[in-house]
C-alpha cells in the first residue's frame, strides 16, 4: 500500500505543471498554493527523505508569497525550488563526501574502487550543472514565458532532458567500466 501510494505521489508530482497550467484560470491562486504544500509535504511523509522536508518548507514560503501577491507567480516557481534543493544537497554531498552519487552507487556495489568514487563525484557534480542550467530555465518560464510554455518545460522537456542526462551517464559508464576491466585485465596478465 505504501509502495502505491507513494508511486501515486511521484506521478502527482511528475504532473504537477500541467495540473497547475489546466487550473490557473479556475482555480484561486491561493488553493493551488495549498496543494503544492500539501503534495510537497505528502511526499515527504510517504518518502521519509530530508530532502522532501526541505521542498515542503519551500513551498510553504512560496505558498506564503502567492496568498501574499495574490497570484499564482509563485506557484510557478515550485520546479525552481525543487532544482535549488537538489542542488543543494547533491553540493553539499561534494563538499561532505560520500556524494549522492556514490551512496546510489554503493548500494550496488559496496566496496567501489578509488576510481570509482573519483567518478562518481564528477557525476555528482555533473548533475549539480544540471541543477542550475534546469533550475535557470524553470525560473526563466516562471517569469517570462507564456504558461503553455512554462508548463510544456517543467512538465516534459525538464524530464527528457534529465533522462538524456541519465542515458548519457549511463553509456559513458559502460565505456569507462570496459575500460578498467581491460586495464585490470592487461595488468594481470603482466604481472
């Protein structure tokens, strides 16, 4: 039950642009402001993350700013949010390692070659640039483009984006794995 509901909340949150787009000439912007935190902190209850605390606290500022200003700008800015937070915790974990990406990696593989972690901290930091290239032109949508435009960005082309980024990753990490085994291999065989 956990597992659905929590699926049903990553599909929520996957939508969330384009349930804001179909209601922003329906809905008062104050009433969209409650469903992000409500969804937000949904998300941190059914996830038990740190991270989703910290979105939810965020989209209580912002919540607070749209009832403030009275429009839905705020709302708008949540995707903005979202990027500031991963940005900050896939950051932190560069300055504190392990990194984000060597604790996903460990799961795998728990004792990862110095190598490895040197990798992964690159792929780390590599998503930290996709945080504020994505999290730029979020903010840019939120402020200057149309509400189509900005819901066609954050609710499709922020996530083909992120998923040509996790394919590229992905095939550059089959080279560089094939790579250190045939180095692995060669130095083997000369010894």
């Amino acid at each position: 039950m956990r597992k659905a509901a929590t699926a049903a909340l990553l599909v929520l949150t996957l939508l969330y642009p384009f349930g804001v787009y179909a209601a922003l000439d329906h809905v008062a912007p104050h009433w969209l402001a409650g469903a992000m935190v409500l969804l937000s902190l949904a998300r941190a209850v059914s996830t038990r993350q740190g991270f989703w605390y910290l979105v939810a606290a965020g989209a209580g500022v912002l919540a607070l700013s749209s009832w403030w200003q009275g429009d839905a700008q705020a709302v708008k800015l949540y995707p903005v949010l979202v990027n500031a937070v991963l940005l900050a915790v896939f950051g932190w974990s560069l300055r504190c390692p392990p990194s984000v990406v060597e604790r996903l990696a460990r799961l795998q593989t728990p004792d990862l070659p110095a190598a490895a972690v040197g990798y992964t901290a690159r792929v780390t930091a590599l998503w930290c640039s996709f945080f504020v290239l994505n999290g730029t032109v979020a903010a840019y949508t939120a402020l200057y483009s149309s509400d189509a435009t900005w819901a066609l960005y954050n609710g499709l082309l922020a996530y083909v984006a992120m998923g040509v980024l996790m394919a590229g990753e992905w095939l550059v990490r089959q080279h560089v794995q094939r790579r250190h085994r045939l180095e692995q291999a060669l130095g083997a065989s000369n010894e």
